[in-house]
C-alpha cells in the first residue's frame, strides 16, 4: 500500500512538472538599448511617487460632493484613485 501510494504521488507529481509550459524572455529589440533609457528609470520611479502623494490626493479633494461643483469635476463610474491600474 505505501509503495502504491508514493508511485501515484511520483506520477502526480511528473504530470505536474511535465504540464508545466516553459517560459520565454521577449526578444532583444536593439531600438530599445538606449543609454538614456537607463537613465530615465529614476525618473519614471520619481513621477509615480509624485502621482501618488502630489496629483491623486487632488484629485480626489476636488471630486468630492462639496468640491466637485466649484472646481467642475465630472467623474466617471470607475474613478479609482488608491489603485495601480494597467491598460493592456
């Protein structure tokens, strides 16, 4: 009974490996591989810090209720303001 147990957890377990799909860098793009590119990194890490602690605490005073009428903010259905949120 032991030894019929650890062969079906061996099979199991090569399924799952075997199941697996391998994964795949993308491909160089040498357009890429500018030197500035490195450079801008900092600044884009810089930009979000600011978005987050600079332009969505704003916005998120200016679409209040209250405020919303002075400053003429109309706001969407998906307004979000805490949450990263990636376009595909």
């Amino acid at each position: 009974m032991r030894r019929h147990r650890s062969l079906v957890c061996a099979i199991f377990c090569a399924v799952l490996l075997l199941a697996v799909p391998s994964g795949f860098a993308h491909d160089f793009d040498r357009h890429n591989d500018h030197p500035l590119r490195y450079l801008s990194y900092p600044f884009h890490a810089l930009g979000v810090f600011a978005e987050y602690t600079v332009t969505r605490p704003i916005h998120w005073l200016v679409s209040q209720p209250t405020w919303a009428e002075i400053f003429g903010h109309q706001g969407q259905p998906d307004d979000d303001y805490w949450t990263w949120r990636v376009t595909p």
